[in-house]
C-alpha cells in the first residue's frame, strides 16, 4: 500500500486518531495537509511526519471562513486533493434529562455541520482527481449507548452522510467510506470530566464488552483508515467498517 504522490488532507490532526493517522499516512509516502485548533500538538505531529511533506493549518472547523482557507492552502500548496479525511470530533456526556442545548448545538456543528461544509467544499477537488473520503465515526453511531445521547445521534448522522454522499458521488469515481471505532485511548475520554482513576476503570470495566478482550489502539484505527483511502479498497463504497474488537456483535 503506498500513498506517494498523493495528498491527503486530516482534520482534527493535532492528537489521536488523526494525530496517528497522520504518522501512518506519512510513513506510507503521503503528503499531507493537516489541521487542527492546537499549533503546537500540529507541530508535533509534523516533525513525526516530515516538515517537507506537511502543511499545517490552524482553524476552528465550526468556523466557515477556516474551512474555506484549509481547502484553499492545501489546494494552493499541493495543487490537488486527493484524499479528505473528516475526522475533527467532540464528545459531551449526556442524556434526554440533562441535555442543553448548547451541548446539542456544540456536538452537531462539530461532528455533523462541519463535516458537510468541507466536504462540500472538497469534492470538486476530488472529482479532478477522483479521489475518496473517509469520515471518523464511532461504534455509537451503529449501537445505542446511555449517557452520550447528542454523540451517538451526531455519528449516527454521519453514517448516513457517509451512504448517501457515497451514492451522489459514485458516477465519479469517488469514493466515501466510514470507520466506527470502538473505545480507543485518546484525550476525547480525558475531555468527558472523568478523573484519571474514573477514565482506567472505565476501560478496564469495557475490555469485558470486547470479543478480543482489550481496548483498541489509535494506530488500529489508522490502518483502517488508510486502507479504506487506498487503492486497495478500490471497490468499496459507502461502508461503515467497524473497528471495534468485535463490540458491535456483542449483546449489552
């Protein structure tokens, strides 16, 4: 699987999956657009991935005049876009009883609005190129779960984004795909309010929930990730592939 002479573009870079994906897609010989809110992590992560092949932008993805420049500095920098990966996120816990709507609003335009701003934005790019998007989703997005009510709804909506911009782009070779990770050790669980001892137990309680035992691993995710991006996958369109141990297929 290579990635050389192609140009690749991850929101939400600065840390985590897109931090990992961003490493994996470097060693695979992408050059690579990343963006994030966090210069410094940014920087970091491009040292990993090689200065002379990374762009960083900072933005806020909820921002439209952000979106517009990340498209637009890419697209000057590299002259081409060939892979979009939408993978900015936030998590809020909540439920029906407790739910603001602040919260609600926070969650859709970060995981559902910006999403579909940018891919709006991309995709006469990527028809030029016909190339493919992934979209970062979650097992909540296929499973129902108590207590993160807004999230579950935002990548459930993703997931059919996912389907149905797969369908309005096919006739251009253009590809649209999916991956829902199960739990992954990221700071998404650090931003819920949970302590550090609350955060281990949890996981430690989840490995229960999981057919192969364990919690996942961020670079797990990228290799998904880059393998839905390749040419490898050249005949898949519209999927959402969970990466998640085996939870989906688990009884609560």
């Amino acid at each position: 699987m290579s990635f050389a002479g192609k140009v690749v573009l991850i929101t939400g870079a600065s840390s985590g999956i897109g931090a990992g994906t961003a490493i994996h897609m470097a060693q695979l010989g992408a050059s690579l657009s990343l963006t994030g809110r966090n210069k410094q992590n940014l920087d970091k992560v491009a040292e990993k991935c090689g200065q002379s092949k990374t762009l960083i932008i900072t933005g806020e993805v909820t921002n439209e005049n952000d979106l517009k420049n990340i498209i637009d500095s890419t697209i000057k920098h590299f002259g081409k876009l060939d892979v979009l990966i939408n993978n900015a996120g936030v998590f809020e816990p909540n439920s029906i009883k407790t739910m603001r709507l602040e919260q609600y609003d926070n969650v859709f335009n970060v995981n559902v609005r910006s999403v579909y701003q940018l891919t709006a934005l991309a995709v006469p790019h990527l028809i030029k190129t016909k190339g493919n998007i992934v979209n970062v989703s979650s097992l909540t997005g296929l499973r129902s779960f108590p207590g993160a009510l807004t999230y579950c709804m935002s990548k459930a909506a993703l997931d059919q984004f996912t389907r149905c911009v797969a369908l309005e782009l096919g006739t251009h070779q253009v590809r649209v795909n999916a991956v829902n990770p199960g739990d992954v050790i990221t700071n998404i669980t650090r931003h819920t309010g949970k302590s550090q001892e609350e955060i281990e137990n949890y996981y430690e309680h989840s490995k229960k929930s999981y057919a192969l035992g364990r919690i996942g691993d961020v670079s797990e995710v990228a290799k998904a990730i880059a393998f839905l991006a390749s040419d490898d996958a050249s005949y898949i369109t519209g999927a959402t592939l969970p990466v998640d141990g085996g939870r989906q297929a688990m009884c609560p």
